[in-house]
C-alpha cells in the first residue's frame, strides 16, 4: 500500500470552491479501483493551506487514477484557484514496521523494488 499527500495553498476568498472540488474530487476517488481511504485536511493555523492524504493499493492504481481524464478534469477546474502549484508526495509503508503478515506485503511494489 502507499499513502499520496496531496499540499495545496489556496486564494483566501476561493475556500468554499475549493472544498467543493475537493469533495468532488474524493467523490469520484472512492469509486476507482485500489483506493482504500482518504482525509482532506484544513490547516488551523494557515486557513489557506490544504492537505489531502489518501491510501492506495499500490503506486499503479493511483496512477490510473491520477492520469484520469475524470480526475484531469476535476484538477484544471481546481488549479485557478491556487496560490501556488500543488504540491504531490508519494509514500510507501515500512513493512518491517507494520503489523501486516508477510502475505500482504504484495500489495505494495514500491517497497518491493
């Protein structure tokens, strides 16, 4: 599995659209294939600073979605109202430090190679 997180500034008068397209954004993400979970979160100190973490079965099916037309769409509408470029990282888990049995650890090709 690997965790994608997602940093976004946004203008200060653009909020509400931008939570909107955020929501839209894991709407359409939670029905594609090897997603496994997500939270959107608002920074209390810096209003404009969002962070978008989800879970992924593996780098390939976050790619798919990533490079979707849908998802492309969602993004274009989204990028208008952004201070700066976002901002994506991908991470992979430490199995050695995960309590997941070796069987699973398949499911994640980053660690692999």
């Amino acid at each position: 599995m690997i965790k994608i997180i997602i940093e976004r500034h946004g203008q200060p008068d653009k909020a509400a659209e931008m939570e909107s397209l955020l929501v839209d954004l894991r709407t359409k993400a939670v029905q594609q294939r090897g997603y496994v979970s997500g939270e959107t979160l608002r920074s209390i100190d810096d209003p404009s600073h969002w962070l978008v973490i989800s879970t992924w079965l593996d780098i390939e099916l976050w790619k798919a979605w990533e490079t979707s037309a849908e998802r492309r769409e969602i993004a274009s509408r989204l990028e208008p109202l952004l201070a700066a470029p976002e901002k994506a990282s991908i991470f992979s888990f430490v199995w050695e430090a995960c309590w997941w049995p070796p069987d699973l650890q398949r499911y994640n090709k980053v660690a692999k190679s």
